[in-house]
C-alpha cells in the first residue's frame, strides 16, 4: 500500500514544481526525460530501483497530466481574454451583493463548451438562484488576477474565467429546482433557520461552523479567532467530518451501519460546502477509513491521505496551488507522521505518569479528560509540525498559542456542532422548540468567544517573522525537530525546553532590541489606506488607521509581536476613512495616552466620534492649531498645522520624524499645491523617508517636493482601488529623483531601522 503513497506523493510533487517553479514550454518536454530515465530502476535490480522507478513514472505522469489540463481546459478559455460577447450561463450557487453590484458563480456556456466561472453584474442587485439561466452581453477575462494582481487563486479553485456584466440581463428561472442543486438549496435553507432561532452573533458563529461560511463573522471576532490559531474551525474540513460520523456512530451504534449511513451523509455534507479542496480531501480520506469494514480491510493514514490527494489532482492539477489544500494535507500528514511519537512519549514522561497515578486520574472521568488532554496536545503539536512553514510562507506569522487555545475550545467547538445540528434538525420540525434548546450551544459560544478574546490579547500569542530573533528562533526548532528525527530520540525533554527558553529569549531580545532602538518605523499593509507606526527607545506613536484590509487588526497584531498593547501618542491627519475610520476603535482597545487631531471642520462625523472615544477612554486630546515639536524616546516629530484648503485632503497634518541625520516625511493626501506651501513656509530637512503623498496619486509628490526634501527612498501605502493608485506619472517622478520606492501591495509591512 505504501506504493501508492509513493506514487502520489511523487506525481504531487512533479505538480506543485509545474505551478510554481517549471517554464510551462518545458514541462512536458521534463516529463518526456523522467519517462526516458524510468529506464534507470530495473537496472539497478533493488528495493531502490523499484521506488526510483515508481517515483519517476509518477514524476512523468504529473507533469504530463498538468499539460494536457492546461491545454484542454485553459488555454481555450484564453482564446476569449479581454473580448466581450454575448454568454448563456447556468448559475450554481445563491448570488452575493456587495457595494458594487452582485456576484454569482456560474457555468458560461460559450461555443457549446462550459467553462467555471464568476459572473459580476456591476451596477445591478440581483436575487438568483442555483438553476437560474442567464444570458448576457460579458466582458471576459480569463480569471488569473486579483485586482490586477496575477494569482493562482481562482485556478486552484476550478474558475478559468471572470465575466463582467453592466446590463440587466435576461434570467430565466426554472420550474424546479434541478436535483443538483439540492444540497446548495439546503444549505441555504439552513442559513435562514440558523437566522431565524439564533440572536445575530450567535447565528452567523453556527454559519461559520456548521456550513463554512464565515464571512458573516464580525471581523474583529474573526481576527481574535486569526491570533488564536483557531480559525481552522471555520474551514470545513476533516475536524467537521469528524463530528459529523460521530453524531451518526451515536445513533447507529454498530459500526458497519455507521459506515453505510456515513458515506451518503458526508457526500451530501460535502455538496453543501461547495465542495471545496479542503471538504474533498476530508470526505475522501473518511469514506475510505470508514468503508474498510464493509470490505473487511485495514486502513493505512498514508495512504488513505496520499489517494485523496491523487484523486483531487487528477480532477484539477491546479488545486495544488490551493492554500487550505496545502494546509489541510499537511495538517493529515502531521498527524500520522508526529503526533504517535509525541503521543508515546508524553505516555512514558514522569510527570504524566504521576499525574495519573493521582486520586483525580483514578477514576473513569479522570482518565477520559486525562486521555482527551494528551490527545489534543498530540494532535496540535503533530498539526503544527508541518503547517508552521505554510502559514509563515503565506502569513509571514507563527501562532505561538495555538496548541493552548485548541486544547481550552476544542472541545466546546465539538459539543456545539453536534448539539446545534442536532437543534437544527429539531427547528425543522418545530421552530419553537427549536429555539428553546438553542440556549445550549449558546452558552458554548459565550465560553469561546470569552476565551478567545483573552487568549488573542496574551501578549506574542502571534509572532510576525519581520523581526530577525523570531526568523531564527523558527530556524532553530526545525533543526532540532530533524536532529531529532535522524537520531531517533524518543524522549526529547531537553530539546523543548530548550525551544521554550530560546522563544523566550527571542522575544526578550526583541523587545531589548525595540526599546533600545533609536527609531523603528513600520508602514502597515492595510490595503488602501495608512497606518504608519514609529517606536523610539520603548516609546510607540501611530499615525492613522484606515484601510480596506482591517487595519485595525494589523496594528493589533503588529504592537502584540512587540508584547505592547500601550500607545504614547495616536495622530490622525485627517478625518477620511482610509485614514481614520478604525480610530475610535483602537482608543478603546489600546492604552492611549494622547490623540493629536487637526482643528478643522469635519462633516462626516469621524472627528465627534474620535473625541468622543478619547472622552471615554480618558486620553488627553489635542486639537492641533499650530505646529508643535514632540520629543519620543531618543527621537522627534515635528507636525505641522493644517495650511487652509477646500477640502479635507488639504487640510490635514503633516509632519517630520527625525533621529540625529534620519529624517522621515510625511505628507498624508496633501496635493501638489499645498507640497509647494509646506515647502514656503516650513523648514523641511533633507529626508532619507518619504511617506509618498494620497497613496500614490499623481496630483501629489510633485517635482518641487522631491527636488527640496531629497528622498533615498520612498513608501507608498497602497492597495486595490478604482482610483489608478499608485499612478504611472508619480512612479516615473520618483524613478526619475533617483528615489527606490517600496510599495505595501506588493511587499507587506515595510520596516525601516535605524
């Protein structure tokens, strides 16, 4: 059977290298040469040459499965990239409305071939069903970016092409709903159930749970469950599964019955959720354990992860690409391949054996939530072994708590999904009834989101890999978990105490690092919008908050790495929400000692609320007139009084950030004009820093500013917009000064030190 592993592994591997790595000219001409070298195995006339043989032939089928995918499927959908044509397309799912218009998967239909894709209707709210009929005049695109961005997103999701509709069309709505849409109209019918007898939190925590769809969520629970490690729960997968067989094995008691009723259930389960990577690798893996007994077999985990992942590959070899695919197979593998060890050695360490042996463990009870601890612990330590590096790559993060958090909530994610799909079946047939019980899994809730909002403000309950002890301390723990692994050590007490101590010494020598620095100054990726973040001997000043990619959840997690939730001065330039929506919030999250606002008219309100969530928080407020000079730590800014102007882009705060010869400007959406003011009428440094002006905007960081100030290097804060934000003109300018630019939309959080 390990053959087979063997062999899926291999042909995944020769997969994951086309996507990412191979020129796709070359692969299959690759795949020709790995077929030639099969040749190589029989020679050799060993156990050796037989797995050479086998991983070579893998290799070659792989590369050649990937070609042909791409020639049969995608290259004839970029046959119609940028062309505009009239469509038919069936829809297979419940359509979406956003601020722009609507948005509804669909099968588009065009030259009799059908072709996944998304379908926007721009201008236009639309209610369609799985069924519907449309037929439209589309822009298509071939659905390989994300705001022009190039992305394997939609590919490792099946989608080839993206159609914008800005006409109404023509919808035809069937009679009856096609058979194969009965699992999305269930699961829709179980959102307004779900709405119907659950309070508005708690009903779109139970969406999230029981169906996967967290996009109802509060996004400040859903960054607190983010810092926890813990959003895994949200994504259905192998751990809803799971609950779902055991809700089945409880009714059904003998195991052959519970096979056979489990099967068509997690079919049905996984049609509701879409049929995502992460539910197809679950669903495959549990109806092969489960269905061993009805064949009088064993199951191997191995194996039984290695043929999902074969079967998911050969249905679309692009859903490699797929970062909860990724995750989910190296979650499994972490699991059969770490936590027996650790499970075994946890069993034999001392402290655990006399824990045991206590009058508490003595009993059945004991035992059980004994077991159940060392179980948990095994599996989130087997889990993070392999996925630690996934996240990282992706997140640039490492959640340190995540083992504690899973070991304190996972039981009671576990009892609330059982009980609220055992309510929900109950609300079906009486809705009253139904939501009497619901006060069960509500009290579950309360105890998760509590815990999760206490274990999120631990401080370094997340690290972010910007900061080089962290980089290191990661680097250390894999070379100790591969020594570990070679020289077989079945007991290693010493080696995690000395990951636990190194952990505490890299952020000891963080925070050293941070509270020593003379100036640290951080651009957060918050999409379009600023949040700037200067630190100085220890001391903190945030410069905005505002953004399209929760910004406050990126200061959040920015100062929690730091281990500080204390800000010694927040400024808000001015009162537009890509620069200040999210400040009355982080008053009343944070330790706020000064908010500093300019003394202009604000018609949206923001300035009322920011005063307001000062008043309550007891910070001191300063309405800014006139410049002021401000010493921080072993550092200075200098912020200069709104000049005058007709709106609120020219009437707000700019400033200077200085340490001995290192200066930083800041401009916030000041325009050309008042640049040329500023520069009159204040003194303004040559400037190693510039915080390039609104964003990139072409009628800002004009010529006159970069020939003054003199930049080495600038940042701008930047993100998907319908503006042309960064534009080509101001890019040109500053290439033309001489200035390197950094972009937040292409690298993340950028960090100068000094």
């Amino acid at each position: 059977m390990r053959k087979l592993a063997t062999f899926a592994f291999s042909f995944a591997a020769a997969v994951f290298l086309a996507v990412y790595f191979l020129p796709t000219e070359y692969v299959l001409y690759i795949a020709v040469a790995l077929a030639v070298l099969c040749c190589v195995g029989p020679v050799l006339k060993n156990d050796f040459g037989k797995r050479l043989t086998i991983i070579l032939l893998a290799a070659a089928l792989g590369l050649t499965w990937f070609s042909a995918y791409n020639a049969l499927f995608r290259s004839p959908a970029a046959e119609y990239n940028g062309e505009t044509m009239r469509i038919s397309a069936e829809v297979t799912d419940y359509s979406e409305v956003y601020d722009y218009g609507t948005r509804v998967q669909a099968n588009v239909v065009i030259d009799s071939k059908s072709y996944k894709s998304l379908v926007y209707f721009y201008g236009q709210s639309l209610e369609l069903i799985p069924g519907d009929i449309l037929s439209s005049n589309a822009e298509l695109t071939l659905a390989d970016t994300i705001h022009r961005e190039p992305t394997l997103y939609y590919a490792a999701n099946g989608y080839t092409l993206k159609a914008a509709v800005f006409e109404s069309p023509n919808i035809l709505h069937p009679e009856s709903t096609p058979l194969k849409y009965y699992p999305a109209k269930v699961s829709k019918a179980f959102e307004g159930m779900l709405d119907n007898i659950y309070p508005e939190f708690e009903s779109s925590f139970m969406k999230a749970l029981l169906l996967g769809k967290d996009q109802y969520v509060p996004e400040d629970f859903m960054y607190s469950m983010e810092r926890t490690g813990l959003t895994h729960v949200f994504v259905v997968s192998g751990l809803h599964i799971g609950f779902l067989i055991s809700i089945i094995s409880l009714l059904a008691r003998r195991r052959r019955l519970t096979a056979a009723v489990s099967i068509p259930v997690i079919l049905f389960f996984s049609a509701m959720s879409g049929f995502t990577p992460s539910v197809c690798r679950a669903s495959l893996m549990y109806i092969m354990v489960i269905s061993a007994p009805l064949f009088y077999r064993d199951s191997d985990g191995l194996t039984n992860i290695s043929l999902a992942l074969l079967l998911l590959l050969l249905l679309n070899p692009l859903s490699i690409a797929n970062m909860a695919l990724q995750l989910s197979f190296a979650c499994c593998i972490g699991i059969c391949l770490f936590s027996p060890s650790i499970y075994r050695w946890i069993s034999a360490a001392k402290p655990v054996v006399r824990i045991a042996d206590t009058k508490l463990c003595s009993t059945k009870a004991g035992h059980y939530v004994l077991n159940f601890i060392k179980s948990s612990l095994c599996s989130s330590f087997g889990v993070l072994v392999p996925s630690v590096p996934i996240i990282a790559l992706y997140y640039g993060t490492v959640c340190v708590i995540s083992p504690l958090s899973n070991l304190l909530t996972l039981w009671a994610f576990s009892l609330c999904f059982t009980t609220g799909m055992l309510i929900l079946s109950i609300a079906f047939l009486s809705s009253g009834l139904g939501s009497l019980l619901t006060f069960i899994p509500s009290v579950l809730i309360r105890y998760i989101s509590g815990m999760v909002s206490l274990l999120s403000n631990i401080p370094f309950a997340t690290i972010h890999l910007d900061f080089f002890a962290y980089k290191i301390w990661l680097v250390f723990v894999y070379i100790v978990i591969v020594l570990s692994i070679v020289f077989k050590n079945k007991r290693p007490f010493v080696q995690i105490v000395c990951c636990i101590l190194t952990f505490a010494a890299a952020c000891l020598v963080n925070n050293m690092y941070i509270s020593t620095s003379d100036l640290t100054f951080t651009a957060l990726d918050v999409g379009q919008g600023q949040c700037l973040v200067a630190n100085s001997r220890g001391e903190t000043i945030v410069i905005d908050c505002g953004g399209t990619k929760s910004p406050d959840s990126a200061l959040k997690s920015h100062l929690n790495s730091l281990g500080s939730d204390h800000i010694d001065m927040l400024i808000v330039t001015h009162f537009h929400s890509d620069h200040a929506e999210y400040i009355p919030e982080i008053i009343s999250s944070f330790e706020v000692d000064t908010v500093v606002i300019p003394d202009v008219v604000d018609e949206t309100g923001m300035r009322y609320e920011i005063i307001q969530a000062a008043k309550t928080n007891k910070c001191d407020t300063v309405i800014l007139k006139n410049d002021a000079l401000v010493d921080f730590g072993s550092s200075s800014i200098e912020i200069f009084a709104p000049m005058g102007g007709e709106t609120a882009n020219e009437e707000c705060l700019s400033m200077v950030i200085s340490h001995e010869n290192y200066d930083i400007l800041v401009t916030a959406d000041m325009n050309i004009d008042l640049e040329n003011l500023l520069i009159a009428t204040r003194d303004l440094p040559n400037v190693e820093l510039l915080v390039a002006g609104h964003h990139g905007s072409r009628l800002s960081t004009g010529e006159k500013l970069l020939r003054t100030v003199d930049p080495e290097t600038a940042i701008i804060s930047v993100g998907y917009n319908s503006y042309g934000h960064p534009s080509d003109e101001t890019l040109y300018r500053l290439e033309a000064f001489g200035v390197s630019v950094m972009r937040t939309d292409e690298s993340g959080n950028i960090t100068i030190r000094k």
